[in-house]
C-alpha cells in the first residue's frame, strides 16, 4: 500500500523552503482516531517503525519535499479476518507538520536499514543524531 501527504501547490509556493514530516501513523479498523485495535506505522517524530518488521514499509523520496510518500504491506486485524468483505475498511490516521528542510530530532523521516541495524534519514545518510 502507497500513502501520500501533499501540501497544496498554491500554499507550497508560499512555504519557502520548508518540507512536510509524518510525525505519528497508525491504522484502526475505524474512523474514530481513539479506537483499538491500532497498528503503529510511524511513531518517534518520524521513524518508520514498521521498517523494523518489513521490508515493503520505508519511507519514499519525491520531487518536493512539502509532500511525503511511504509505502507498507497490506494487513488486517485478526478480529476482522472472519468479517464481511464490506466491513474490512481500515482507516490510516496521522500526524503531520511542516518545519526546516534539515531534519532535527523531533521532525526526521527515518527508514530503519536492516542490513547495517541502523535508522537512516530519508534525504540524509544517518538518523542516530536525531532518534
């Protein structure tokens, strides 16, 4: 699944040099943000947690940075698994912000790189400074 925040033209030519950031993603079965069960995608200011379990889950470069993409695998909750086909919506809540071009400690966009164990920024070599 590919999922795109994007920043409207018109306010993006106003932002300067600025870049979105997805702080906090995480799936429900419902529209109300406050439900459970609730899968964590992205937590931490920015760090794609899923990354650590698969390796479909990573945050995605692009040509303006005032819009951010990320893709993830597919999933469903285990209580919905024997539900209708019409009753399997999943819902993706998240939180977004726009702040300095240069990621810092509480807006970063990191991949977790499972070959060398280590968080990576998105348009940098290395998260460590900023988790």
């Amino acid at each position: 699944m590919y999922f795109e925040a994007k920043k409207p033209e018109q306010a993006a030519a106003r932002t300067g040099a600025m870049r979105m950031y997805i702080n906090k993603c995480f799936m429900t079965a419902s529209q109300d943000y406050t439900s459970t069960p609730k899968y964590t995608v992205i937590d931490n200011f920015g760090c794609m947690i899923d990354s650590k379990a698969s390796l479909q889950s990573k945050f995605i470069t692009g040509t303006s940075k005032t819009s951010q993409k990320f893709g993830m695998s597919a999933l469903i909750f285990k209580d919905k698994v024997s539900t209708s086909s019409a009753s399997q919506e999943m819902y993706m809540h998240c939180h977004i912000s726009m702040g300095a071009v240069t990621p810092t400690a509480k807006s970063k966009a990191c991949n977790y790189d499972k070959a060398t164990k280590k968080w990576k920024e998105l348009y940098d070599d290395d998260c460590v400074h900023l988790l």
